[in-house]
C-alpha cells in the first residue's frame, strides 16, 4: 500500500516537475520574444517609410509630363560670313526621367535563432513549441503534424513492416527515424511516466 502511494507521489512530483520546466523555458524566451517583436515593428516601419517615398517619387496618374520639349523656332537659320546658311541643327534630346527608386532587397533569411532543438538534429519553431499542448497525447499529435506532411504520414508506417491485421496489403513505407525517435524522445523528457510504446501506439494512430 505504501509502495502504491509513494509510487504515486513520485508520477505527481514528475508532473509537477514537467510544468516547472515548462513555465522555466517561457520566462527564459520573454526576453528573444520581446526582441523579435521589437525587430519586426522596426521592419515594418521602414517598409512603411520606403513605400511613402516610392509613392511621393512616382507621377501621379492623368497629369502631363513636368520636362516639355524645347520650343521649335520659326527664325531662319543664321548664316555665315559668306553668307551660306547653317545647317538646320537638331534638337537636344529632353532629359531622362527621374529614375524611380528601387526598394531595398528582403533582408536575408533568418538563421536558426528562432528554432528550438528538439533532438539532434530535428528542429521546430519555437512559437510552435511555446504553442504545444499540455496534454501528452494531443502534443504527441500535433509534433506530428509539425514534422510529417499528412502525404507521408498516409503513404507511411512508423516500422514499414506488414502488419498481421493487414496482410494483405503491402507494406508502407518508413517514417523518417530520426524524427520518430525525436518525438519519443522530446515526450519521455517531459512526461516521463509515458511508456515508449504507448507513444508509439498515439503515433501509429496517425498513420
């Protein structure tokens, strides 16, 4: 009896343990997150500033060109000492218009800064892991369909080996182990009461 209720408290205190980390990571991303949102409002008041200056440098629609050909003159051309008259000379070309100015290039593609780890070598966003359910098997769910399109998870299996139920089909093809094995992973780390075929069991459901 007293061996069920120690058994117990240690699921509780694991549980409880989960949650510390969990509130622990959050209060640790503030500090990027508030930054990121510092970076994109900076971002976009400069796209705002770049698109009002492309707009005050383009003519508005309807209104005549501001550079007017040079006058044609109904004077003879001058003559010489000699009395010959010059060649008629051609007009100056008007001058080219004002080039209209070319908005800066997208900055350059973000690095992983903003992509949590979640086993060597398998990364998420971590808006999608700060996003992820409390519950294990709802987080098991939605990693995967974070890491796997619903194609491959409906052309796959998570052994690719024939079941005894479905003999008759043919084989599926493997999921990508590495990520299977980061799921399993991730989940036992933060609910360790979770056996591994259970979290396997909630995977296959999903294919």
């Amino acid at each position: 009896m007293k061996l069920d209720v120690a058994k117990n408290e240690i699921h509780s205190l694991k549980r409880e343990n989960a949650k510390l980390r969990e509130a622990l990571c959050l209060i640790n991303e503030l500090p990027s997150l508030i930054k990121d949102i510092k970076d994109m409002k900076e971002y976009n008041r400069q796209m705002r500033m770049r698109k009002s200056q492309n707009e005050t440098s383009l003519p508005l629609p309807g209104r005549a060109s501001t550079t007017l050909p040079p006058p044609a003159t109904s004077l003879p051309p001058p003559a010489t000492a000699a009395g010959t008259p010059l060649p008629p000379q051609s007009p100056s070309p008007p001058p080219p218009p004002p080039q209209q100015q070319q908005p800066s290039a997208e900055p350059a593609q973000q690095d992983r800064t903003d992509m949590v780890e979640i086993d060597k070598g398998v990364f998420l966003s971590k808006w999608i892991v700060l996003r992820l359910s409390k519950d294990p098997k709802k987080r098991i769910s939605e990693l995967m369909n974070s890491l796997f399109t619903r194609e491959e998870m409906a052309s796959s299996s998570i052994t690719g080996k024939q079941t005894n139920a479905f003999r008759d089909r043919e084989a599926k093809v493997q999921l990508d182990q590495t990520k299977v094995s980061a799921i399993l992973s991730y989940i036992q780390k933060d609910h360790g009461g979770m056996e591994a075929k259970d979290i396997l069991s909630v995977m296959r459901a999903q294919t």
